[in-house]
C-alpha cells in the first residue's frame, strides 16, 4: 500500500503532508491516473492541465 496523497489543489503527487508545488494541506488519498511531467514549458498536456512546476502528478482527484 502505498502513502502517496495528491492535492486536491495542483494534482501533485506527495508523500508528506503538505504540497511542495502549491503548499497546500488539503491531501486526498483517492486519486487515480498518473502523469509525469518533465518539461512543462514544452509539454502541450502540461499546458493542457495548467501544469507549470516538473513531478507527478494525478489525473482524477476524488
């Protein structure tokens, strides 16, 4: 089982508990889907997701 939370803010996938991305406490461990993002000014799906900072993130957050 693992202990990765998103935010239910940015999407960003963590471990502890408050967002690095957005700093946000509002975690949620009810996600599904993943994506990486390596280079957000150049990726159209980072874009898309109004992605701006590198990781993984979730694509639905419950």
């Amino acid at each position: 089982m693992t202990s990765e939370k998103a935010c239910k803010k940015c999407k960003k996938i963590v471990e502890g508990k408050q967002c690095p991305v957005c700093g946000s406490e509002d975690l949620t461990p009810h996600w599904r889907g993943i994506i990486y993002i390596v280079d957000p000014e150049k990726s159209e799906l980072a874009k898309k997701l109004k992605i701006g900072t590198p990781g993984k993130y979730a694509l639905k957050v419950r």
